[in-house]
C-alpha cells in the first residue's frame, strides 16, 4: 500500500455558503472616463454624471423629461404611432422581432417620445430620444414625431426643444428614413419664418442622419461636456481619407471651439440654462402666459 493511502480525502463544500456576500446586479457602475466604482444610487442622485471625474453618463427618456420638466407638466402625445415595417426588412433578425425586443426592453414604443411640458413655469414643446430602442435610430415614425413636435409648436406659438441621442437613421427602413432629414428640416424653416425658437440639446451620442439635419439646426445649440457629435465615426473617418484625426475631434469642446455649437451646459445646469434662454429667444413672439417673468 502506498504511504499515501492513508490520508484523508479533503473535504470541498458542495454548495457555496448562504452568508457568502453577493453584491445584486446593478449595484455598482465603472466609470468609464476614471474607473471609479460607483454605488448605482450615488450616480442616480448625481444625475448620472461621475462625482470624481464629471463623466456624462447617457440617460434614459425618462430621466431626461424628469430633469427638464417641472413635476407632472409632460403631457406626451402621437404615443400611439409605431412603425409597420414598411420594407419588410429582415436580415440576421426580422425587424419586427428587433421593434418588439426594443418595445419589450425600453418600454416606450419607437426612439423618440414628444410632449407639451413646462420648465419652471415656462411652457415648450420637448422631443427626447430614447437611446435604448434601436440606438435612437431615426425611422418613419422618429421622423413623423419629429415633424408633430414642430407642428404642434408652431399651432401653440411656443419653443421646441429637442434632446438627441442617436446613431442617426435606421438602414432597416432604408430611403423611407432618409427622406425624414428633408422633411424636418423644412419644419424647422417654418420656425424660423414664424419667430419661434428652436433649441437643440445634443447628448452624447448624436451621430448620423440625425446630426445631419435637425439636430444641427436649432437656433442655439447646447451640448452636454465629452458628447459625441458628428456624421460619420472617427474610425470611418480615418480609414476613409487615411489620417489621423485630432484628438477629441468629435467631442462637445472640440465642436465648441469650432463654433458648432454654441454652448457646453453641466447636467446640473441645464435646466435652469433651458428655461432662461427658451424665454431670451421667445419673449417677444411666443404665446407665453403674461405673468411669466425672467429668472
């Protein structure tokens, strides 16, 4: 027999111990700018931005409205528009599956949500896009909310305010999604003749078809700090006109020193920023109510 025979077989437990610490999923978030960790609600309560590092984090549709609208204002409307596969589009995935996976994820029905609101008292139109569904990607239906947002403007005789986050226009519905850059475009012209403000808030990302037509053409253009901004990604840039392109080229502070945009606003300011330049820019032709004043 061999000397080790006699020893005795180690004892493995089957089953890890029910007072083994687990940490919930979600609870903690790396920052992607610093590599802090951070607890889930100290980065809610810090309105997604980094409290080491003042890293932008995206935000959903639903945070965005509940940042720049006063308690209970949003009044959303053409909710009940959804997109019917007009090409029949399948590739890897039938595009219906990928709607109603997005749907099913995001809770809201296509990328962009529009509404009548009011921001410390100041009443708007606002368009968010939900980053979630699809990228934020622009189809018919982006493009028809889009086009209701601007309508429903110029009927009330108030600003619009569009907040953008997309990779611009979605290739499962092919020209159909490009012709809404001309469509929106010409909505935003018929603001301008009427003298109504139109604001752009671009968010990190605003890329594409959408960074081509109406979210490059507000009347002021605000960014969020380290926003990505611009048609086509650095990397298509680059191996197309093979070069390096500067640094942070397609950055919201690049864009700023170029004069693509007007200005760079913290997360924390904005609302306070949106309210006193949506009154600045329509004091004199919006049908704001008479006993609103400057702040």
């Amino acid at each position: 027999m061999a000397w080790f025979d006699d020893l005795k077989t180690p004892r493995i437990k089957a089953q890890v111990s029910e007072r083994t610490s687990k940490v919930p999923e979600g609870l903690w978030v790396k920052c992607a700018s610093c590599g802090e960790i951070l607890q889930s609600k100290t980065l809610k309560d810090s309105l997604q931005v980094c409290p080491e590092c003042s890293h932008h984090f995206r935000m959903s549709a639903a945070e965005r409205i509940a940042l720049l609208t006063d308690e209970g204002s949003f009044e959303e409307y053409a909710e009940d528009l959804v997109s019917t596969d007009p090409l029949e589009f399948d590739d890897i995935k039938p595009y219906r599956d990928r709607l109603r996976s997005a749907a099913s994820t995001t809770g809201v029905r296509d990328a962009f949500i529009v509404g009548r609101a009011k921001v410390l008292g100041l009443p708007f139109h606002l368009g968010v896009f939900e980053f979630k569904f699809m990228g934020g990607s622009m189809g018919v239906v982006v493009g028809e909310k889009v086009s209701r947002l601007f309508e429903a403007a110029l009927q009330d005789r108030l600003p619009a305010v569009i907040v953008s986050a997309s990779g611009g226009a979605r290739m499962q519905e092919g020209i159909l999604s490009l012709m809404q850059m001309a469509k929106t475009s010409g909505l935003i012209q018929r603001m301008r003749e009427q003298g109504l403000p139109y604001i752009s808030l671009l968010t990190d990302p605003t890329t594409g078809g959408v960074a081509a037509s109406f979210a490059m053409l507000g009347d002021l253009m605000i960014a969020e700090p380290g926003a990505l901004i611009g048609f086509a990604g650095p990397r298509v840039i680059e191996q197309t006109i093979r070069q390096a392109l500067p640094p942070g080229c397609q950055r919201s502070e690049f864009l700023l020193k170029h004069g693509f945009v007007d200005r760079i606003v913290a997360r924390k300011d904005l609302t306070t920023e949106l309210r006193q330049w949506l009154w600045r820019l329509g004091r004199e032709t919006c049908k704001f109510p008479s006993d609103l004043k400057s702040i």
